[in-house]
C-alpha cells in the first residue's frame, strides 16, 4: 500500500536550518508529483513547496521562498525539504503528500517547532 514517512522535524532556534525528509512506498515514485504542506495550531493545512516527477519544476508559498528548497531522489524514493532561516511562524506539523488519481495521501507529520 501507498506509505509516507516524514522524519527529521525538530526544536530549532530562529535563524537555524532544518532537513525534512520523506520516504515513500507501495507506487511508482517517480511518476508522481510530491508536495510538502504544514498545518500550525489553530490554523487551515497549508501547501508549502511541490515538485514535479523529475524535479525539474517546482513551486514554493510566498512566505517560504528563497528560505526553503524542495527536492527529491527518485533511486532513494525520497522527497525533501531543505528549510533554512526558520522563523517562529513557521513553527508547524509538516506532512508530505502525493495524489495517486484521485486519491491524495499523507504521512503522518513530522514536528517542527522554532524557538528560541
């Protein structure tokens, strides 16, 4: 069956940088787009950074851009967040998502919180 598994979420100061990744299973990863969103306390899931099947093109929320970098491995079946010069407000559970036909699928999270 389709698996997402966030990893790599944590406590980090403002200004530091943290790697997300996700590692998925049960489809054929390299054919699918992937995209990253985050859900804060009290607020809506929000779409936060997506990348098309060879990583050529990709697309970013405004409050994100230049700070963060969406990639991926289509050997490791793996997609990835690079987040540098975290703020506060980006404090959020961070989930990865695939839509399989009509089908979307998410992981479970990971935690990411920023503060000093």
């Amino acid at each position: 069956q389709v698996q997402l598994v966030e990893s790599g979420g944590a406590l980090v100061q403002p200004g530091g940088s943290l790697r997300l990744s996700c590692a998925a299973s049960g489809f054929t990863f390299s054919t699918y787009a992937l995209t990253w969103y985050r859900q804060a306390p009290g607020k809506e899931r929000e779409l936060v950074a997506t990348i098309t099947t060879s990583g050529g093109n990709t697309k970013y929320a405004d409050s994100v851009k230049g700070r963060f970098t969406i990639s991926r491995d289509n050997v490791k079946n793996a997609v990835y967040l690079q987040m540098n010069n975290l703020l506060p407000e980006d404090t959020a559970v961070y989930y990865c998502n695939t839509k399989l036909s009509t089908i979307y699928y998410w992981g479970q999270g990971t935690q990411v919180t920023v503060s000093s």
